[in-house]
C-alpha cells in the first residue's frame, strides 16, 4: 500500500512538472503572437488618429484597460481584441494549422 501511495506521488510530481513546462512553453508562444496582433491594431489606431480615449468611447473597454492592452502586460481575450478591431472597422481571424 504504501508502495503505491508513493509511486501514485512520484507520478504526479512527474505529471506536474510536464504540465507546467507546457504553460511556459504556450504562453510564451501566445505573447510573441498576441503582442504582433496588438502591434498591428495600435498602428490602425494611430493611422486613424484616434486617442485610447476615444477607443474607450467607442469600446465601452476603460482607458486603463486600453493602455493595458496596448502595453501588452497582460494576454488579451479574444473579446478584447475582436472589440478593438471592430471600433476601428476591421475584424480578427483566427484559424487552426498543423505545427510546422
């Protein structure tokens, strides 16, 4: 019994480790991806020459949350960019490929 018990830690231990080496490696991959998309429509915002404060207006997003958003501390939602993109006309794709 005790044997088991042990094994069954030792396999969870294991079991953590890989999974949080897998959210690194993740969420690494989506700020590099989600810092370009936030890039991209801040460069619309100011070819349109709106203010974060005007995009709040629009979005009904605070402007804190917009200079969050553009500063890229945190990972957006993709509500949060679908709502950014479409105060500025445009929309947001998302499709699935295989790993290259």
């Amino acid at each position: 019994m005790k044997e088991n018990r042990e094994e069954y830690q030792n396999e969870k231990e294991k079991r953590e480790k890989r999974l949080l080496a897998y959210a690194d490696m993740i969420q690494s991959a989506v700020q590099q991806d989600s810092s370009e998309v936030i890039r991209q429509l801040v460069e619309e915002r100011k070819r349109q020459k709106l203010t974060q404060q005007e995009l709040s207006d629009i979005t009904g997003v605070r402007t804190s949350n917009i200079a969050r958003f553009e500063g890229g501390t945190r990972i957006p939602t993709l509500l949060m960019l679908e709502k950014y993109a479409n105060a500025l006309g445009k929309h947001i794709e998302v499709s699935i490929h295989d790993k290259e």
